[in-house]
C-alpha cells in the first residue's frame, strides 16, 4: 500500500466523523421508522444506501424514486464527485418488488400502477447509465433482477466474496429487464444468452472474473474503499480505478475454479449460438449424451430450462438477441413494451410463476401454459411482445429520458475475449507487423491494462480455450494463432 493512500486514509477517518452524515427524505429520531433509502455525504462522495435489509432490499415504487431524486441532485451538484450505490443486509438489492406489480396486474384498474412501476424503474436505469459524475457500485451479497439494473450500468462494479448475481425472470414466467438486454449480449461469447435464459447464479470472484463486474475486493475492506473514495477529491476515473485495484486480493488456494471455463464454455458457446430455443436444447441433449464434465454440465443445463416458463425462454431469447445492436434507451423501450404485455395478461406465466414461487414456494416445475416449446411458434412471440402492432401494446408509456451520455461499462474491466483476439491476430491498435508469442501476450497487461489484476488469469483462459502455437522451427519461435 502507498505512502499517499496510507495518508489519505487516515485523514478521512479522522473527518469522517464530523463530515459524514446520514440523511433521508423523510421521517428520523428515536422511534421514527427507518426510510426505505439512506443517504450518505463524505467529503466528496454520496451514496445512497438501500435500507429495506428484510425483504433483501427489494426495490418498491418509493425506492425506486427516492434513488432517482437522490442521484438526479447528485450529479447536478458541483461538490459531488463520486456517486456510491450501497445496500444494508445482505443483499445489495435482490431485485424488484415484483409480488406487488403480479397483484395490481390481476385488475384493470390497478394495472396502470403495475405499468407505472416498470416506467419509474427503467427510467432510473437509464439514468443510471448516463451520469456525468463517476458511479461506484458496491455489489456485495444478493445482486439480481432490479439490483442489476441500479449496478450493470455503472462504469465501476466492485464484487465481492459474497456477491450473488443473477437475473431469475425465467423462473417467474417474465423475461430480463431493467436494461440488462443492452449488458448481457456484450458479455463474452454466449455467455448473456445462458445468464438470460437460465437464471444461473454466478457467485463471489466469478462475477469479477467473467466481466460482469469490473473489480474484486473482500467485503472486509469496502469501508476502506469508500473513505478511499472520498479522500480523493475527484472525478478523475483513472484515480477511482486505481483507488479500487489497490484493494484487490488475489485468489486463494482453497478458493473454487472459475465456473464456465474450458471444455464447458466451449459447449455453451456453441448451444446457446443456436437460432431458437428448441435448437439450443438439442444442442444441449447432444452434448448431455458425453460423459465427464461437459456432458453432466448440459444435463444440468437442460433439467434448469425444462424448469422454466416455454414463453419467458422465447421472449427472453429474442430480447437478449435485438438487444445487442440497441441502446440502452432503445432495450429500455423495449423493455417497457414486454412489461407492457406481460401486465395486460400475453401469458398467464407471470401470475403462474410469482405465484408458485413467492407464495407457493413450490420446489417443483409451476403449470405453465403453454407447457411445451413447440407449442409456441416463434411468430406469435414477436407478434405479442415486439410488434409495436400488437393490441397489447397500443398504450405502451414512451419512457422519459434525459439527454444521452453514455458511460462505457468496460473501459475499466478486464479486456473482453474480443479485443484479445484483436490482440492475437494483429488488428489491435496496440498491434505491430510482428505475430506474438506467448510470452509477449503475458507482458501486454502490463502496457495496455495498467496491471490490472486478473489481466493474466483471463490471457491464460482465453489462450488455452482458443488459440495454438505454431510457426516452430529449429530457428524460429512458434507464435500464436487464433481458432475461429
């Protein structure tokens, strides 16, 4: 640790008794009950702290626009510098209160509300996502659904060890929302479409190392981090990262691998590629029929589709597929059409599905409607959900956007799979005439990403998952090709 950072840690905890506040907008004092969002003033930081810790810190309408209001002040505001998303608890937010939006969609007069909601929640991630001040998010515990909305849009996403993401729509007979088709299809290989699909949960240094989040530290150290924030007295996006990447901590030897590496990431690039959901399946029981980890990898993989709704897979598969050449205002809009439709009753999985889980709490598969796949033709899908055409979605709300700053959500990531290839085959702008070999590959994180940590690890994976060596002779070094 630096001389500098020492210092300026121990300054910020001898200030941040006096200049730390905690405020809300509404209610306090002894016996007042507690308000649904707490905000925090240090220095040059605010953060917003999700205070529901009981129901996981679920995202109710008033949430929702208390963290709007907050944020929307913030950034406006020239003494602000670094904006913090927090939760109490456990979970960091374990996604919307959707239980509510299933209850006022039973009724025609209720359904505005239920609409209403979806439109101040996706206006909220779309400002999330156009902030000109710099958005730290600290993803530590449950992270899913509406938590990944408030989070997949920051430029900065600290995980943790105890950091548990997923976006289970799927599971309920709804579809990925809250933005997530704009970040999921920019992700490595297949690897969106299996998170949308699936509703898979990816835990602790995973999220970091498969490019959901940008950083990794110990939950231990998250107070260091936020004073670390506020002693900088910047926007200067280099020094937030810096500040982040020194409390980094390198994996340990009882830690478990990385999930979907090797033989089984190539498995699922390969099924989830498929145009629809029926040929993914197919591939998958193809693949099911091997022994060793693959094999027993999609038999998992198929048991955990067969569990979900037919129509949220289609609806899901066709989302996260258009969004990968949209905005994120554009999926935003999107979005609000599917929500629309789901709320005016296009398929009775949703009330289905909240309902055998959140209240049913059932362990089994829900009675979906239709029950199979090839039930549902493909047409029908785009007909309902998409097709501005479509009855359901005659009275689509238009969102309310501001003005579009988009922020890269990967600038300080670590390099995605495209831009090592990039790398390998000599088209990146770093690139010369000359073909590298591996050890010049493992010297370029040191160049290009600043030694960002787990820059290597990644070269590594990538390297034995897609590239050879060869060239080799008596006289010369083999070199790196890469296999398309």
């Amino acid at each position: 640790m630096s001389r500098r950072i020492l210092q300026q840690s121990t300054m910020t905890s001898r200030t941040s008794m006096i200049s730390r506040h905690v405020s809300a907008a509404a209610g306090g004092g002894q016996g007042a009950e507690e308000p649904l969002v707490l905000s925090e003033s240090n220095l040059a930081t605010r953060t917003y702290i999700l205070n529901r810790p009981a129901k996981y810190n679920a995202l109710d309408d008033t949430m929702v626009n208390l963290v709007k209001s907050k944020v929307e002040t913030w950034d406006a505001a020239s003494l602000c510098q670094v904006i913090i998303g927090t939760g109490r608890g456990r979970a960091f937010c374990a996604g919307g209160d959707i239980f509510s939006v299933m209850e006022w969609s039973k009724t025609e007069s209720t359904r505005p509300k239920a609409i209403q909601f979806f439109k101040d929640e996706f206006e909220m991630n779309h400002l999330l996502g156009n902030l000109s001040t710099p958005y730290v998010v600290i993803m530590d515990g449950i992270t899913m659904g509406g938590g990944v909305g408030l989070s997949v849009h920051a430029p900065f996403r600290v995980a943790t060890e105890n950091t548990m993401f997923a976006m289970p729509e799927t599971k309920i007979g709804y579809c990925p929302d809250v933005g997530s088709n704009h970040f999921l299809p920019r992700l490595d290989g297949e690897l969106g479409t299996y998170f949308a699909l699936t509703g898979t949960t990816l835990k602790g240094r995973a999220v970091f190392e498969l490019g959901i989040a940008t950083h990794f530290i110990p939950a231990s150290r998250i107070p260091d981090l936020k004073d670390r924030l506020a002693s900088l007295e910047t926007s200067n996006p280099d020094l937030i990262d810096a500040a982040i990447e020194e409390l980094h901590f390198e994996r340990s030897a009882d830690e478990p691998p990385t999930p979907l590496t090797g033989d089984i990431r190539k498995a699922l690039d390969h099924a989830f590629s498929q145009i629809t959901v029926e040929d993914i399946t197919s591939s998958l029981a193809d693949y099911a029929k091997n022994d060793g980890e693959v094999g027993q990898w999609a038999k998992v993989t198929l048991e955990e589709l067969h569990l979900r709704s037919p129509t949220s897979l289609k609806v899901a598969l066709h989302a996260v597929r258009r969004g990968k050449a949209m905005s994120l205002g554009d999926v935003l809009q999107m979005e609000m059409g599917v929500a629309t439709a789901f709320i005016h009753g296009a398929s009775p999985d949703f009330q289905t599905g909240v309902t055998a889980v959140l209240v049913d709490k059932i362990k089994g598969r829900p009675k979906w409607s239709p029950d199979t796949l090839q039930e549902i033709p493909d047409e029908k899908i785009t007909e309902t959900f998409f097709d501005s055409n479509s009855p359901l979605l005659a009275n689509i709300p238009h969102l309310s956007l501001r003005p579009v700053q988009p922020v890269s959500t990967t600038n300080y990531a670590l390099p995605s799979e495209k831009e090592i290839e990039m790398l390998v085959v000599g088209e990146h702008i770093a690139s010369d005439d000359m073909s590298l070999n591996m050890h010049e590959l493992l010297e370029k994180p040191d160049r290009l990403w600043k030694g960002k940590h787990g820059v290597k690890e990644k070269l590594r994976e990538v390297f034995q998952r897609r590239c050879r060596m060869v060239g080799a002779t008596k006289d010369t070094e083999s070199y790196i090709e890469w296999i398309r």
